[in-house]
C-alpha cells in the first residue's frame, strides 16, 4: 500500500486532511509526540495510543549515536524495536548536528562533528543521514540540512540555505523510488522571508512529497514566527502536508493552523510535563506550586485521559515532592492528551468551518 | 461488609486461603508489592493491577512524612488519593523509624526521632500509629513495634520485644473495633526462637486478625530464616493469615509458602527494576549488560505481561543506556508481574496437592 496525503476541507487557509499510510492513517493537522530515542519519555506505547496520537516523530542524530542503526534495523525497524504500530516521522539530524554536537565542521560532503554522549568522531551526509531513516524504516523521512544559527548575517544564511538544497537534492537521490515512504523538503532561509521563498521554489523544482519550514520556533518573538508562516506556508503546494518544524505551544499551534500548516512536534508537553507544567482547557498551572497540596480536583476533566480525570491535583503535588516517576508519567500522559484533544477539536471546527470561531475561543487563554 | 479469613486447602504445610474484604479478594500465598509513597514506583495503578496483584502495601512513616496525613484523609484515605480500589496494607512505622530516621529515642510512650527527610522532630506512639493508619483508611493496619537491629545480646532483644508487647496492646486498644478492617500483631524476638515463642503466646493473649514475622530477612543466611519461620509459623493460628514482613527473593517466597506463611512484601522486584534487573523461569538476568544489545527476545514470554512479553531485551538494554524512564516502568512492571505469577503457580500447585512437587522443580533455579 503506497502512502498518500489527501486534503479534507478548507476552512479559511486552516486545512483539513489525511496522510494514509500502511500504518494507520494521520488525520491532520496532526501533533507528534517526540520519541527521541524510540521512547516517548515516560510512556508505553499504549499510553501514548490512548492519547490519540497517530504518529510519532524520532531522531535520527540520537539513533544512530545511541543505539547504533545495527540494533534497530536487525529487526527491521523502529517499530519493530519499540512496539509501536502507527506512523513514524524520523527528523534527519540536521537539528541535532547544529544544536547538540561539539566541533561541528560544515563542508560540501556533510557534517563531521563529536558525538556529544562520548566525544566519538562522527561523520553524517545527506546519503548517510537517508539511508540510516530508510534502515530505521521510518514512514515519513526527512531531507539532511544544515541548521545554522540564528544569524542576521544574510550571505551566511543565503550560503548555508544554498548548501542545504544541495544537500536537499542529494537527499532525494538516494531516498529513490520509496511507494510506502515519504521524503519531505525542509525549507531553510533565515529570519529572511525572500531567501525562504527561493528555498521553497527550488524544494520544489526537486518535488518532494511535503514541504517542512525549519529553523522557527527558536526564540523569535510568535508574531514573527507567524509572519514567516503566513508568508510562505500559502506559497506551498496545496495537496502536500505543511509541517512546522519544532513547534511549539498550543498558541503556537493555534496561529499556525491558521495560517495553513498541517503537522507539528514538540518536546513542550513531554519536557514540561516531567518538571510538573500542566498544560489545561484553561491555561498553564504548575503543579509543584503549594496552592495544589488543598486541590483534590483532577488536573483537567475535559481531557479524555486517565491521567487527567483519575488523579488529583494534591497527589500529583505529593509525587512531585516526592520525585517520584509516577508524577513525570502522569503529567507527561495529560499533556500530550490535552494537545491531542486540542488538535482533535481544532479538526472538529475546521470540517464544521467554524475555525476562527474556535481560535478566537481558545487562543488568548491558551497563548499564556 | 465485614473483613474475613478462611483457610480453603492445605498441602502438607503449605496453605491455600483467602482474605475477603470488601475491596476485593486477596488470595493467598500473596505477594504485595511495596507503593511507600502511595505509588508503586514507576508503574500506573493500572499496571500494577494488570500483574494480578490483589493488594499492595504502604508506609505510615513515610506518608506521615509526606504528604501529610491531613492530604489523605481529606479525600477519605489513600484509596481514594493515590486512585487504587483494591485492598491496601500498611506498615506502622516501626520497621522505618529504626532503618530511615535519625536521631532516634525509644521511650515506654513511643519513639521521637527527626526525619530522614528535613530533619523535623516527630514522635510516634502505638496510639498515633494507628490513628494514622485508621486515618489513611487501611484495610490491614500492622501493630506499632520497636524493630531492633539485628543483636546477640538477648537481653536488650527480650527488653525489646517485651516493650513491643506492651506497644502491641496499645495499638489494639486504639485499633477498637473495625468489622471492615484487620490489625496484625508482630512477632519480634530477634535469632532467638524461644523469645518468638513467647512473643507469638503474648501477642495471641491480645488477640489479633493475623500475625506477622517481623525481623527477618535483615541480612542472616537463608537457611536461619528459613528455620525461624518453619519453628514459629507452625504455632501460629491455623484460621489466621501469616505474613512474613519484608520478605523477599522468588527462592524465599518457595521456601518461607512451604513453611506455612501467606503473605510477603519486599521492595526487590520494585528495587531492581529500576536498577536493569529481572526476575524470569530461568532465573536472574542484569539487562543492563552487554550481552543483552545481541538479544531480541522479550524478558520472559511466559509471563503474561506486556511488558514481559512485547517489548526486546534488546530494546530494554538501550533505554536504560539512555537513563529513560521507560525502562524502569517496563522491568518493574515484568518483575511485579513474574512475582505474580510466581504467587499464582505456588496456589495453583497447593490447590493441586503438588506443591512440593512446583518448589523441587523451582526452587534451585530461582534461588540463584
């Protein structure tokens, strides 16, 4: 069965669709929990089920460190080695080369650079870096980029971006003919929305199958962000998925959906939830705080999850205290049942074109 | 509902009973696993229960500490707090105040001593004790004793033990009358078995629900242990539950059923987990080793655990290289459910009149 992506309905330029793939299907706009290292922290693979979830997404930098391609592609794949039977998106490493590694060196050929676990010499290329996701046998694979920093400096960012489409075309050669794959371009370009718009012209004269906006989401102020959306998610193909790369809050997920864009990942709800943010129908609460020692209510009935309805305020503070793992599973369990419940329901008023209504409903409280 | 005992079957010593409570059945020989803090670490109630587990142990002193009994007994006792509907025992303090605190000062009133946690001075008496654990709405409440450590001089285990008997009356007194609750004496008297004897006809002079071996399991061989529990629990009352505290490896639980006990509690299948190792058929495995990157089978296929069964040891052996969580949650969850299943066979072979027969089979291999 070869994957495919269908668009629902419009409501506005918010989108509703579908990537089928052999696994299940991915009804979008679609959150993916981050599985970094083939485990969603502190989850099972059902608990991450029971949240909705339809995809996963993980990294192929951590992987292929820890532990080693050999281990996961021996019993053919990611899913296989985590028990986990839906969809999988693999990230390329790109990110991780940029933000994680030590002594990164750029040239033509790739990213050689130290392994930040053990000091070890690594080299990834973009052949590298798409054989390793086809190994990991990933269903949805991602193109090997060049993240640069944050930079106002726009021949360095225009030389990097150019760098990346190189390495964009060298992705897809050897990513080949894959009928039950994905390979999504990932456009680059800086705080520079024309450089961004000649990167998605020439990810498209290469022709992927979804087009992904990559380097937002790292600490410029949410207008911006949006306005970088806005600009170029319109100019995307409009039957291929939209994916921003990284992000981020419900706010965030809210304004861009908006704007057009179809997936999103983020560590926010796992990587808060293990440091006590709840994230609820009515904002931000941290359960750590005292005050929640005399709450006896659930974190948040709304949200169809046991972590959420089962279990109290007062003793998840108590947990906390405690350090107990319970506390980072329960909460991790909530959050990521809470953005999926959000994501279901910005579905829910898109097919009823009612999405700005919804917006203008949730996004101030949930934009705290 | 009133709480109740009855002896269904014997096998040579071995017993085959049930407790009936009003949360549920606990069929015995049972294994409690340990949830100190309200929580069996790593593991959501749901999971605990998919071990077949019918009943779990708590600890006064530590929820004492923290959070607080005010925050239990606020929602109507632990059940109600940490979301677990099943029979709950917990311990009085005791063992905890000789093992964990600081400072420690035994009085004919009780102990005062300062918490192993921040320090602050508490004091607890028979009588506060057992409020406590009425407080906390047990369903098995532990008499509050002075656990001394382990000692040759007899005299200061006979002044202890005898200042225990006086405690255990006192904790009957404030115990009073609960249809729906059971108080368990505890034999105390150290290596010296005449003292347990006398401990065991004072304390059936009082008159409890059950009794309890305490003291043991502290660090002398196996076979001493083995020959306390097999000279003292043939005293005790046929028609009441006997629980050897704090107690143990899969080769103890064999050896302690064969001589007559019904119950256990030990940390180690909890402990363990979190440390890479499990418990299986074929006996101990550290999955933590190297050995076990060339290994995709599941821990124990014939356990019927998720957790035994779906997930590699390859797999296992990578998430705890990686610190995560996960890989505490999966072997807790295998360890409590190997117990289990361990607890189930042992019935199922006195309901057979074959134990001897399960425990020359077992016990070699799972006493290594």
């Amino acid at each position: 069965m070869s994957i495919s992506f269908s668009l629902v309905s419009e409501d506005s330029n918010a989108r509703l669709g579908k990537i089928i793939t052999k696994r299940g299907i991915i009804n979008t706009p679609a959150f993916m929990p981050v599985g970094t290292a083939a485990t969603v922290k502190a989850l099972t693979v059902d608990q991450v089920n029971q949240t909705g979830s339809e995809v996963i997404l993980c990294n192929t930098y951590h992987l292929f460190l820890r532990p080693g391609v050999e281990r996961i592609e021996r019993v053919g794949g990611l899913h296989k080695f985590m028990n986990y039977n839906k969809p999988i998106l693999t990230d390329s490493g790109g990110f991780q080369v940029m933000s994680l590694s030590k002594n990164t060196k750029i040239t033509e050929e790739g990213a050689t650079f130290n392994s930040h676990i053990d000091g070890k010499k690594i080299f990834i290329s973009p052949e590298i870096s798409i054989d390793i996701q086809k190994k990991l046998n990933a269903d949805i694979i991602m193109v090997f980029d060049e993240c640069p920093e944050y930079s106002k400096d726009k021949k360095r960012i225009e030389d990097s971006m150019n760098l990346s489409l190189r390495w964009a075309k060298r992705s897809k050669d050897e990513f080949g003919l894959n009928k039950d794959k994905y390979l999504f371009g990932i456009v680059q370009g800086g705080i520079f929305k024309d450089l961004r718009k000649i990167c998605l012209m020439e990810l498209q004269d290469i022709d992927f199958n979804g087009y992904a906006l990559g380097g937002l989401a790292v600490g410029e102020p949410q207008y911006e962000m949006f306005e970088t959306v806005e600009e170029i998610s319109v100019l995307m193909p409009k039957n291929k998925p939209r994916y921003l790369m990284g992000t981020g809050t419900p706010g965030d997920l809210l304004g861009a959906v908006k704007r057009g864009i179809d997936m999103f990942d983020c560590v926010l709800p796992t990587r808060t939830g293990r440091t006590g943010l709840a994230f609820t129908w009515d904002g931000k609460i941290n359960l750590r705080n005292a005050q929640y020692a005399k709450d006896d209510s659930p974190i948040d009935i709304r949200v169809n999850c046991p972590a959420s309805q089962l279990y109290s305020k007062n003793y998840i503070n108590h947990l906390f205290n405690c350090n107990e793992i319970l506390a980072s599973t329960l909460l991790t369990w909530h959050n990521i049942a809470f953005y999926q419940d959000l994501m279901s329901k910005i579905r829910q008023s898109i097919s009823e074109f009612k999405f700005q209504e919804f917006f203008n409903q949730h996004f101030e409280r949930l934009n705290n």
